[in-house]
C-alpha cells in the first residue's frame, strides 16, 4: 500500500451495548426489499462490494477469534468480502489462517490481495500462486463464476499464466495493474487504486493538474474493454504524517471532504460490475472504515488515529452497499434507521503547528514532494467544513451548529449531504420534524486551535446520531504514539470527550493586556482590560493561538504573543480550578501569563502548558 498501514461513546461500553452496536447493522436494507444474494451476484460476477484489509497490521492477533469482531461488522453492512492484503511478514500465513477461519466461522468471504511493494513481480509469480493454492479449497475463499478469486496492489508485469499453473486452477484474477503499463490479455479485470482526485503523480491535485477519480474509471474502462471486468475504488479519505521516527516518511494529502458520499452517489449511478472500499483498518492512510479498538500494532499512526473514530464512515455506506447490490439508484428505498453522520478536522488548516511539527516548517518538499515533518503536502487543498449526511424516511430539518456557525436545512427523504463552514469550538446538530427533535447531539470533538500532540493532524473525526458504541485505540495501537513527538504532555491513551472547550468564534489576530480581577495567580498581570476576542500575533508562533484566543476572550491579552481584536463587557471567565499553569519545558517566558491563566480556568493546552 502507500503505507502498511452522545454518550455510547464514552469510554467503558459494555460487551453487551457493543453487541447490540453490531447487531443494530444486522439489516442492509427495509424488510420489504430483498437484496440478491451473493450466490447470485458472485455467479454473475456483478455487483460485489469487497473491502481492503490490511493483514500487515494485525501480527499482533493471537486466534480465529481477534477477527470475528471485523467480520461481523462487515457482513453486517452488507460487505462480501475482505481484499486481505499481505506482504512477506513472518507471521503472514498464520493471519491467513485465522482470517480464513474467522470469515468461514462468520459466513462471511475473504480473498488474498498481494502487495507488490514486498512481492517481486519478475521472480515471484510460482510464490504467489502456490499461495493462492493453499487457501483455494477454504470454505470462507471467494469464487467469482465459479473460479477461486485473488487481487493485489501494484504488480504490473506479473507472469498471470504462471500464477495460474502454480495455483493449479484457473484464478480469476482481478490486479491492480495499470493502464499502459501492462497486457489485458491474461487478466480477469482489474482494480483502480486512486480512490482520490490527483494531480497523476501521486499527490494532491495543483493547478492545471487535476486527474479526478472519474477520470481514472474512464481510463480503467477504455483500457479493459468490454470483455473485462473492472473493479472500481470508493475511499472516505486520505491523509498521512510520518516523520522521519520511522522508515517510511511520508507526509501528504488528498482532498477528502465530501468523498465518500460522492463517490457513492457516482458507483450507484454508474453500475460498476465490482467496488472495493479502501479499507477496513489502513489507520496510517487515515482512509479506514472499520473500527479503532479492531486489534492492530502501532506503526505510528497513532498520533493522528486517537480519539478519532471512522465508524460513521461505514453507517453512511450501508444503504448505498444495499442499493448498488440491487441495481438502485435510490438509496431511500434503503434507509433502515434514521441517523445522521458528520464529520470534520479537528482544526482548521490555517493553524500553524511548526513550532513543535517541524524544522523545516512551511519550506519546500524534497525531490518526493512530501513535507516528512510540518504540514503536509497538499493541505491547501483541504476545506475548513463540516460535512453532515443525513439518512431519513422522510423530510426533516437539521440544524447545525459549528462554534459560531449556525445554518438549517430542509432534509429530504433519503441521503443527502449539507456542509456548515467549520468554526471553533462546540459542535451541535440537531433533526427536527413536526416540531419534535428525533435526533440530536453535541460531538465529543472540539474544533480547536491546539496543535494535539504538537502535530498536523488532517485526520476526520467522523461521529454519528444516535451516537455509536465507545471505540478506543487499544494499548497495541497506541505503543508508538510517543515516538519522534516534539512535545512531553501527549499520552498513549485515549481521551475523547475530554477536549478542553474554546470560544464559539474564530480568532483574528492576538494582541495585548491582563488578567481580569478574578486571577488569582501571581504569574500573569493584574490589570483588567475590556478585551473580548484575540488571536497570536504577526509573527509569533501559531502555537500562542489556542492560549491567546482562549485568555483574550476573557479580557487577558498580553502584547507580545497575542492582540485583541475586540472589545466590550468582559465575560465572567470559567471558575477557577484551582490549579496553576507553567509552560512546557523549553517554551519561552512569553507562554507564563497566558499557561498560568488559562490552566487555571480550565483550558490548559498540551502542545503549550502544563499544570504545576
């Protein structure tokens, strides 16, 4: 691959409610549809929804059982079968086992995707089909028209014919070979990775270069032919930030925002014969479906994944899997429960992280146009919205509230998408009909102007109402969230819900003044002043402009790091707490006021201050 990669959401749930979580996906579609089988369709071979999973991440499960949960939860929302990637990992055939195992325990179907960064396309062709051997009389193998099935990532120049007299059957085989690059002539069809708009080298679309999903499909398409199947991508997002800690860097992203809900509306319409949703559990690509707490190790993903679930990505497929299976192309008919999903960045991509991301901030890429510290390459195209689905039986109004952003809609019947421009602070939505509220809720996710664990993190957070189960990273996940950070207050441990609120309003810019009569520290100034709003200062470090927005809102703002950008009556600041605030070791004396007032009333950020 591009790498190896309200309340129910609290911490704690029970096994019980997480049961009931899985079993509430149990129906893809109303009672009074039927969706065609998989018999039927894999006979066909048409209208298969696959999903990649990557097998390089999970050498840490120990039984059949470890991915009983992923298969449950797959099969359930209408998925038929995992793409189960694998590379040349020592422990690769015993996750073969268990992943076999497991969908054959679990009625579900898998079938092995073979990653090409690891296997060797001019030697490794017996190898590979030896391997197909293996598993091809597996109860939980998929067969496509009657032929055991296999798929891979890269590839191109594989001897197909030797696959085949090494597997001894005729595989149908579906690679991700590439257009102009090799014969159709001995493949089955083939899979498009680029699930997301490009400029055609691998990175985020620039002026002048923009090639779109649907331009890929094209391609794909003319490239087949008619004799030929093609199985077309659908992702949710892409985004990944590692730094030099590890082998691999690499530090860029592909514009998401309304991705998925897009690229769905495009698969129902267009009638691809195979979909494959990309993935299950790539957490270091940040395109996963499947769950955080889904037992996996930690290749430093983790300091963008914590705390930030993708579970609604997967509700919000459900209904289209169902439509698309059927040869429908209106996902009304599908619509079993009535939810909303909704996602965003936890901030927006002005908020400038170098001071702890990075040495060498805002400079230019290398000769691989990746950024390998500080923000990542293809930010600017990223939009500053919350995105919000609404899956209704009939017309409603949702309303929306983003910090100080408020919008309502009318919603109709069905699947419809809505998008607020993203402000700081408390995110709220709520579905009224008739005069009643059916849902509502407030997410667990600030939108805030802290660097969290000092990085760029362009990651969604994706929520849902009604709210889902509780789905944190597990201590495998989180074993190398620490490693390469330039900040000490970043925890391996999950803590949504317990953000730190901000101001409803976006900052300007910061500027001056002192602590309201009401601080009782020593550490920062006495001097009240009439200060409402402010922001960091031109030319001080964006990690001031959590602190200054926060103590300037409540009439402190020093010069220096901060400038007001509004006065008036001075709101009564959060209680005290109690508690004094230091800056982080090696931060300069100009964090001491802002860190000893801020920490004091509750906000004390942790790319910033600390409590002492």
């Amino acid at each position: 691959m591009l790498s190896i990669a309200g309340s129910l959401r609290q911490l704690g749930l029970s096994a019980l409610a997480a049961a009931a979580a899985l079993s509430s996906l149990a129906s893809a579609a109303p009672s009074n549809i039927q969706v065609r089988s998989l018999e039927e369709r894999a006979a066909a071979g048409n209208r298969l929804v696959f999903c990649h999973f990557m097998i390089g991440i999970v050498g840490d499960r120990g039984s059949a059982s470890d991915y009983d949960s992923d298969m449950q939860r797959a099969k359930a929302a209408g998925i038929d079968a995992f793409a189960l990637n694998i590379g040349t990992d020592s422990y690769t055939v015993t996750q073969l086992n268990y992943a076999y195992q497991s969908a054959a325990n679990n009625g579900m179907k898998v079938f092995i995707s073979f990653d090409f960064n690891w296997y060797n396309p001019s030697t490794d062709a017996a190898r590979v089909g030896q391997l197909i051997a293996q598993y091809a009389n597996q109860p939980a193998q998929l067969q496509v028209n009657g032929r055991v099935f296999a798929s891979s990532f890269a590839g191109d120049g594989l001897d197909v014919n030797a696959v085949r007299s090494a597997a001894g059957t005729n595989v149908y085989f579906v690679p991700n070979f590439h257009p102009g690059q090799s014969s159709t002539s001995t493949i089955d069809g083939a899979l498009n990775w680029m699930a997301w708009d490009s400029n055609g080298n691998n990175k985020a679309p620039t002026p002048g270069a923009n090639v779109t999903v649907a331009m890929g499909d094209a391609s794909y398409q003319s490239w087949l032919g008619s004799g030929k199947t093609y199985l077309a991508p659908i992702s949710p997002w892409f985004s990944t930030h590692y730094g030099p800690e590890v082998s691999y860097s690499k530090n860029w992203v592909f514009p998401g925002g309304a991705l998925l809900f897009n690229r769905w509306q495009q698969v129902i319409q267009q009638g691809f014969p195979m979909v494959e949703i990309i993935t299950w559990n790539d957490y270091g690509e940040s395109h996963y479906i499947g769950p955080l707490s889904s037992k996996h190790g930690d290749d430093g993903n983790s300091k963008w994944t914590n705390d930030m679930p993708h579970d609604g990505f997967l509700d919000l497929s459900t209904p289209f899997i169902a439509a698309y299976k059927n040869g429908d192309t209106n996902v009304a008919n599908y619509v079993q429960t009535e939810k909303v999903v909704y996602w965003y960045r936890r901030n927006l991509k002005t908020l400038n992280c170098d001071a702890t991301d990075t040495t060498a901030g805002h400079s230019a890429p290398n000769a691989s146009g990746n950024y390998f510290e500080g923000i990542p390459n293809g930010w600017q195209t990223m939009d500053d919205n919350v995105y919000v689905v609404t899956l209704l039986k009939s017309p409603a109004t949702l309303s929306v509230t983003s910090g100080g952003n408020s919008q309502s809609f009318n919603a109709p019947a069905g699947a419809n998408i809505f998008t607020v421009p993203a402000g700081l602070g408390k995110q709220s939505f709520v579905v009224n009909r008739g005069g009643q509220n059916i849902l509502s809720g407030t997410s667990l996710m600030d939108i805030t102007n802290v660097c969290n664990c000092g990085i760029y993190n362009f990651n969604p957070y994706v929520g849902t109402l009604p709210a889902g189960f509780s789905d944190p990273l597990g201590p495998d996940g989180l074993s190398s969230l620490t490693s390469g950070l330039h900040v000490t207050t970043c925890q391996p441990k999950p803590s949504l819900g317990t953000n730190p609120s901000v101001p409803a309003s976006p900052p300007a810019n910061p500027t001056s003044s002192t602590p309201p009569a009401s601080r009782t520290s020593s550490a920062a100034p006495s001097n009240p002043t009439n200060c409402v709003a402010g922001t960091v200062a031109p030319g001080e470090s964006g990690n001031f402009a959590g602190l200054c927005s926060f103590s300037c809102n409540y009439g402190y703002c020093p010069p220096g790091p901060c400038v007001c950008t509004a006065t008036g009556t001075v709101p009564q600041a959060p209680p005290s707490n109690g508690r004094n605030g230091c800056p982080l070791a090696g931060e300069p004396a100009a964090y001491s006021g802002l860190c000893s007032f801020s920490c004091n009333h509750g906000y004390c950020p942790e790319g910033a201050c600390q409590y002492c």
